[in-house]
C-alpha cells in the first residue's frame, strides 16, 4: 500500500497519506518459499545465527541478496526516497511562493540532501546488487526466473521515477 501510494503521488500528483514515519512495518525476511517448512527453515536460522536466540532472529529480518525480496526490499527503500523527495519538491515550492513551511521554522538548514547527494548513492546502491535484479528475460515456465525477472523490471521502472 505504502509504494501505491507514493507511486500514485508521483503519477498523478496527489497527497501522500501513507508516510513513512507514521508506519512501523518491518521489511519481510529475503528467505525464499521453499525454506518455509518447519524443519528448512529451522536449518536456515541455525546456519546463519548461530549465536542468537531465536527471538532476536525473528525480530530482525534475514537478508539473503539470492532471494527475490532482496529486489522487493530495495524497491521499497526507492520509494522511501521518493517520499522524502516531494516532501523536498512540495518545500521548495511553498518557498518561491513565500509561505512558510514547518520544516524551516525547526530545521532551517533543510532535511533531506540534494538530488546531487541522494542520486549517487541510490546508484551504488543499485551497482550493489547481484545481476539477477537487473536484468531481465523473456517469462518462462521457471517461477525462480520469472520472478527475479520481475523485480528486475520493477526495480528499473522505480530507479525511472526516482531519476
């Protein structure tokens, strides 16, 4: 619902009304569909925390960069940046038109960074991730590839509307 929203915000030019900040949603764990069975996925907690209990393993989501939600989660993280970008767009606005705007009464200095600031690092961020999210084939019968494929498209229309 929170990507809709800013993607539709964006498109059409509305409101965004589900913020960011107002959310405690924590990102799905990237552990793909066939290590949910009790015992596999018991296995895949133990391997790769060995040293946690489990209840700390289940508060803090396991990143996996071979999983497709590792793309689903990256695509998300755009379009939190996108968010803090019209919120940006929307201040600068209500400054040429000389109304004031709560930020620059508690943060003169401004929140977020520039578009020369922020475009690099999500770029580094994008080179960061493993090739299967950045490319995309033609859908098969193979449900691993469509779906890598898939977010592989998502993540390029996003890096778009972030651009």
């Amino acid at each position: 619902m929170y990507t809709l929203d800013v993607y539709s915000s964006v498109i059409w030019g509305g409101v965004i009304r589900s913020r960011e900040v107002l959310s405690r949603v924590s990102y799905p764990s990237e552990v793909d569909d066939n290590s949910f069975s009790e015992t596999d996925f018991v296995a895949l907690i133990s391997q790769s925390q060995t040293d946690q209990t489990v209840d700390a393993i289940f508060n803090v989501p396991m990143v996996d960069p071979n999983s497709w939600l590792h793309g689903w989660n990256f695509t998300t993280d755009l379009y939190r940046i996108l968010e803090h970008a019209l919120d940006k767009a929307y201040r600068h606005r209500l400054r040429i038109s000389n109304k004031l705007y709560a930020s620059q009464i508690f943060f003169p200095g401004g929140l977020p960074s520039s578009q020369s600031e922020i475009l690099p690092k999500v770029m580094s961020s994008y080179m960061d991730l493993p090739q299967h999210f950045k490319h995309t084939v033609a859908a098969t019968s193979k449900t691993t590839q469509d779906i890598f494929s898939f977010q592989a498209a998502n993540i390029t229309a996003t890096l778009q509307v972030v651009k």
